[in-house]
C-alpha cells in the first residue's frame, strides 16, 4: 500500500509517501518534505491563523510535487490519499484537505479523512513497530494529552490540560523574558546556564486526584517572579528558565507517573508496557531525561520517535492512512467530510467505514 498524505492544520505545509510492502515488512517513508512557516510568524510571537492559510495556499502545491517526485511514486502508483480534516486553524485545514479531495478525484483514488492527533497517536507504530495498547504523551503548542491508545480507532483522552498547553506556556514565558519566538528552544538553551533551584515554582496539580494538567499558575508564577526582579541580568533569565523547566519537568512526571499507574492496573498482565512522547515539547532534554527516568522506575518502555517525527509532519498523516486502510476503518468516500477545528481523538472511535467508490 501506498498513501500520499498532506497535513496542513497548524504552521507546517506538509506532505509525504509512505509504503507498507506487506504485513511482515517493516513500512518505508518514501519522502517527507516539511515547510515550516515559523519565520513568517515569528514578528507576532505567535501562529497568526491568516498568514498561516496564505502560506499554505502559496506553498502546497509545490510541496505535494516535492513529496511525490523524492518518492519516486507517481499519483497514478499512489493507492490513497490522506489528509488532515481536523483538528487545527480551519484556514489551513481547508487548503489541505480541499486540495487532497481535488488530487484524489482527479487521478481517481479514495481519499481518507485523518484526525491529527491520532497520527501523532500511531507515529510510534511506523518509527517503533510499537503493539498495541499503549500510553502517548502528547506536549505540543496546541496539544497537552495523556491518551490511551488500544487500536486503530481506539483512544481515551485519560487527561488534558484545564488552561494552556504546555508548548504554549514554554512560549508565553520566553516572550515575558525578551526571548525569541518560538520559546521551547530558547528557553531550553537558557535554562543549560541557569540555576534550577533558586525560583521554588508551583508544580500545578502534583499530587491531585483529577488526572488534568494545569500550567497558567506556573506562568503566572514566572511573571510574578520576573517583575519582581526586573531589570533582569542574562544570570536572571538563565535561572528562570532553569527554574521553569525544572517546575515543568517535576508536574509532568507526577501526572505521567498517575497514568502509568493506571496502565498497569488496565492491563496487569502486559508484558512491556510502553510510554511514547510526541509533540514539540518532546524535545525537551531536561523533560526527556525526567520522563526516562520515570519509565525506568516504573518498569515502562519509553519510546520517542525521531524529532522530525514528533513535530507536524505528513509522514505521520499518511501512516494513519494506511493503519485505517489495513483496519478496514477508513472512510474511503470522504469527499464531502468537512473540516473540524475542533475534534476530540476519542469521537475518532466511531469506526469511519464509507461506502467505498
Ligand atoms: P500542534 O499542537 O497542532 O501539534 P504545534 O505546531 O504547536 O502544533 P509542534 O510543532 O509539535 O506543535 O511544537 C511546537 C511547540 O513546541 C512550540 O510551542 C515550541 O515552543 C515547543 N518546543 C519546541 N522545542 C522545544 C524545547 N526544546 N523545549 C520546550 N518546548 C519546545
Ligand atoms: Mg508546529
Ligand atoms: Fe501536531
């Protein structure tokens, strides 16, 4: 099987081949050609939705003939399209998924509606040959989930966040200390001078018997803590990241380590659970190595993919093609599904099977 997919939902114009030769095989990524629009946003400190569905418009087509000529795939070889419905900027998700109903009619191929997040759910099954079930952190700039994930089609959101993402909180605080758009990454290489103890910051949530996340205190905190201080020395923002980080790192492990624990009691006799990250955040270092650790302890595999992988990618969207396509649950007439900004990976469960063309 071989699926073009396209993924457009956020700030990366995406596109990408992926092959499954048989069952046995290992599956192959043929091409995977990503534009990030991070520049043409980084002047607002932010995604700004407009200019996001403008770039692309202007930048898809010619990314869609970069993934199929790296490939060495033509559309006629190509046996479905996958493209992002939801959720996301609906700017973008238009643009993708318009053009993917456009491609797919033209050269007469089913088309196949993909939940983004459940292709960030099943990456680790095309990097990892991963089994079901098993637990995917997801920290993004949009996205804070624990989910369960069981098959194709099978997720429960065990737990989100009641405020901002964490991504996005990684961002807010590098925009109140003067540092460059996106934030994950700058506040990280700050945080390597920094001391991580001099700022003792909440650890939202630790400890509650709701499974949620919560970051908008910590950020306050870090605001609160930053104008007290102000003017600040590069050694103060260096220990405010360092404290940051460490804040973050300590209430992801007590809501990850809440989760394991329930992993183990869903299904006792699994013999090598596995905890897989995704998303921007994943990046983290100090994040990683608290969560390795954590696994470690707890007798959990911990499985992350590569970085370019963990990011918005249409790799991921074709794969969830495919994993559709073998589970018999794709929804090969989905012509006339429109986009969803708003869609939960659990209303994914209802098995998409279309009438077929
Ligand atoms: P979505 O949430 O829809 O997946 P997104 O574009 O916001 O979309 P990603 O591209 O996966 O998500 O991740 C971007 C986020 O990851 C940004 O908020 C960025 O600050 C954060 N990030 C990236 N690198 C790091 C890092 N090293 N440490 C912490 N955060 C990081
Ligand atoms: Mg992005
Ligand atoms: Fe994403």
């Amino acid at each position: 099987i071989r699926v073009l997919g396209i993924e457009t939902s956020c700030d990366e114009t995406a596109a990408s081949v992926v092959a499954l030769d048989d069952a046995s095989a290992p599956p192959r990524i043929l091409s995977n050609v990503i534009l990030s629009q991070v520049e043409e946003h980084a002047a607002f400190g932010g995604v700004v939705p407009e200019i996001a569905a403008r770039a692309h418009v202007e930048a898809l087509d010619g990314i869609i003939e970069a993934a199929l000529a790296d490939s060495g795939v033509t559309l006629a070889e190509v046996d479905a399209v996958a493209a992002t419905a939801g959720p996301g900027l609906v700017g973008g998700l238009i643009v993708g998924l318009m053009t993917a109903k456009a491609i797919a009619a033209a050269a007469n191929k089913p088309l196949i509606a993909v939940n983004h997040l459940e292709g960030h759910a099943l990456t680790a099954r095309l990097t990892d040959g991963l089994a079901f079930p098993y637990l995917l952190l997801l920290v993004s700039g949009g996205h804070t989930q624990i989910v369960r994930v069981a098959g194709v089609g099978d997720y429960r959101r065990w737990a989100t966040t009641i405020d901002d993402a964490l991504g996005e909180a990684f961002d807010k605080v590098a925009k109140m200390l003067a540092l460059p758009y996106p934030g994950g990454p700058n506040v990280e290489k700050a945080a390597a001078n920094g001391n991580p103890s001099r700022f003792a910051f909440p650890r939202p949530m630790k400890g509650s018997a709701q499974p949620d996340f919560s970051f908008s205190g910590l950020k306050t905190a870090v605001r609160q803590a930053a104008t007290a201080i102000a003017p600040l020395s590069d050694q103060d923002v260096a220990d405010i990241c360092a404290s940051f980080q460490a804040a973050v790192a300590d209430a992801l492990a007590d809501r990850v380590a809440r989760a394991l624990h329930r992993f183990r009691a869903d299904y006792p006799g699994k013999a090598e659970p596995a905890l897989v990250v995704a998303g921007g955040v994943a990046a983290n270092r100090a994040i990683r190595e608290t969560l390795e650790r954590l696994c470690a302890e707890k007798g959990f595999r911990f499985v992350a993919p590569p970085h370019s992988l963990c990011t918005d990618n249409a790799a991921m969207i074709a794969w969830a093609g495919i994993e559709r396509l073998n589970a018999g649950k794709a929804d090969i007439d989905a012509f006339d599904f429109a986009p969803r900004s708003r869609w939960p990976l659990d209303e994914v469960s209802a098995p998409l099977i279309g009438s077929g063309r």
